[in-house]
C-alpha cells in the first residue's frame, strides 16, 4: 500500500525554539495515523506544513504524491483541513459558508450550491441551514468547518485536534463522521491529545515530543509500551501503605507508585484481572483493608509520563505554534486564489 503522506527530516524553527526536530513520518492510503502528544510537541506546525501553510527549515514533504513545497498550488486541491478552531463565518448561514468554499475552489455556482446541500444533509445540519452560523452551538460548528473541508472531495484530509472543547455527544457525532469518511477511503492524519479518540479512530499512532515521532504503534502496542494494565488501590489507613507496597512488589511489572496523601498505590502489571486476584489475595493474608481497588488501562499520561518524561502540559512552542490557528483554513482557501463570482 503507497503512502499517501511522508515527512522526511522535516525541521521548523520559531527564533530560538524548535518546533520540528527532524519529524519522519509515513501514512498509507487509505488509513487513519494519529498524531499524539503534549500541546507544544510539534503536531500543529507538522499540518501546517502538509496543508502548504507553512515552510519547514528544513526536510522535504509528499502528499498524495505531490511534493508539497515543489507544487503547492496543486497540492491545495487534493487536500482538506480542518483546525483546532471552527473557520466559519458566524454573520454567513451555514449554506453561504460552504457555498462559498466551493466557489473559492472554482466549482462553478450551481455545482457548489449542489454540494453544500449535499454537505449540510451528510452533516445533519438542513434544519439549520439557512440560519446565521453565530447561533449554532460548538458541535454544530465543527460539523460544518468539517464539511467546508471536505467541499472539493480531497482524498486526503487533516484534521487538528477536531473534537476539542466539544462536549461527549458532540465528539461522539463527530467521531462518526470520520468513521464514515474514512470507510470510504479518505486518507486521515489526526492530531489529538485524547487517547480515546485516537484509540476508536486511528490505524496507527505517531507519538511526537519536541518536533520528533518517539513512538509509533497502535493504541493497545503503546499502552503495553509504557506497562500494560495498572492496578489501583486504595487502603484504608496511610500507615497500612509500606506493607501493601511490599506485598503487591513480587506482582509488580515496573515501578510501584504510592500516593501516601490518597492513601493510593499504583502497580503497573502485565497480566491484568489474573494479577488483579492475586493482588487483592495477597493484601487479605496481610489483614489490609481496602477502600477502592480496580484495574485501568494506561491513561495518556501515563504513555506521556513513560515515553517523555513528563506529562502533556503547555509549552512555549505550543503558543507559538498554535497563534494563528484560527485563520489556518481560511489561509488555505486564500491560497487557491480563487474569485468568488
């Protein structure tokens, strides 16, 4: 199967700070590759590149087979985007809004007047479609920045942390909506913070800290990458905190964490509900009462903590390479240098 996107050595400075350190990265048709870390890793600056919004220092870029600095005017037709924030126009309906993106692609005034219909029943917007974007709620905003990336059926699409600040029903909805695009086809890179997204949605997961990919696998690969299964308990008397440890250390698959003001051990374990019976067995012959006790998969952090040393918090780079991401679409719209007529 052809790649679809490659990065090869891609390097982005902003002054001082580096935001891509030599990012190699491959998608192959057809599949989904998420992009996953901390804000300021890097995963912004590594779309803003892809979509031609952006010049890397250094490196070279493809996207369905097009070398996006050689030829970005036709790379802007095979491709969609949709950024961290909803590049509408709240004064617009949300008919006019995407009548108005397929008219920047030169789709002539009756084709795209066809496909914003089209995009509005897909999107599950008509009932809202002849009314001023501004009272639309968060999700029904992404919907249709989603749809205005999708007007000129590009083949591979971007989409940059789509389902931040949206409520659980509304990511849930939006979450559909890639599942369909992508059953149909479309070539996916996804930058999100959220495990869970990239869990239900991507092929592939590319962990990335400061400009690098560190990791690459899928959601269960990583999740044993950094441990496996954890077992959490918490007992009933702080004091009873260094004999649980010392029980539960023979069970233990890496480093035991003790949170004495929780009263709450961590024990990162690799055979999980097996190790869960064990655990519980061993704390009983030590007359040690438990208050909680569960089994949990690794949380983002905890892929974060293992894999970088620190956990997903904000960081300069993140605020210069986020700054302008309310203007990344519309950016790319104005690259077209089409005339609405």
């Amino acid at each position: 199967m052809p790649d679809a996107i490659v990065a090869e050595g891609l390097v982005k400075r902003y002054g001082q700070l580096v935001a891509l350190d030599g990012l190699d990265l491959a998608v192959p048709e057809g599949t989904v590759t998420a992009l996953l870390g901390p804000n300021g890793a890097g995963k912004t600056t590594t779309v803003r590149v892809f979509t031609t919004l952006l010049v890397p220092d250094e490196g070279r870029a493809t996207v369905a087979g097009i070398d996006v600095l050689g030829n970005p005017q036709a790379l802007r037709s095979r491709i969609g985007a949709s950024g961290q924030y909803a590049a509408v126009d709240e004064y617009l309906t949300g008919f006019e809004n995407l009548e108005m993106v397929g008219r920047l692609y030169h789709m002539g005034v009756q084709r795209s007047k066809e496909r914003a219909r089209e995009l509005l029943d897909r999107f599950r917007l008509s009932d809202a479609a002849d009314r001023p974007v501004k009272g639309y709620s968060g999700g029904m905003r992404r919907r249709l920045d989603l749809a205005g990336a999708l007007v000129a059926n590009p083949p591979v699409l971007f989409l940059d942390e789509p389902t931040t600040g949206l409520d659980p029903r509304a990511r849930l909805d939006l979450w559909d909506v890639i599942e369909e695009l992508v059953a149909g086809g479309t070539t996916l890179l996804l930058t999100t913070q959220y495990m869970d997204e990239a869990d239900r949605l991507a092929d592939a997961i590319a962990v990335i800290d400061h400009g690098k990919v560190i990791a690459r696998g899928t959601a269960d690969e990583l999740k044993t990458l950094v441990g496996g299964d954890r077992i959490e308990l918490t007992v009933d008397h702080a004091d009873k905190l260094g004999i649980a440890q010392q029980a539960l250390s023979g069970l233990a698959d890496g480093e035991i964490q003790v949170e004495p003001g929780l009263r709450r051990i961590t024990v990162p374990v690799s055979n999980g509900s097996q190790a869960l019976v064990d655990a519980i067995g061993l704390l009983a012959k030590d007359n040690i009462k438990l208050h909680d006790v569960g089994l949990r998969r690794p949380s983002l952090d905890d892929v974060f903590l293992t894999l970088t040393g620190h956990e997903a918090e904000e960081s300069l780079s993140g605020a210069a390479e986020n700054r302008s991401g309310r203007a990344d679409t519309a950016e790319l719209l104005d690259k077209t240098e089409g005339k609405v007529r």
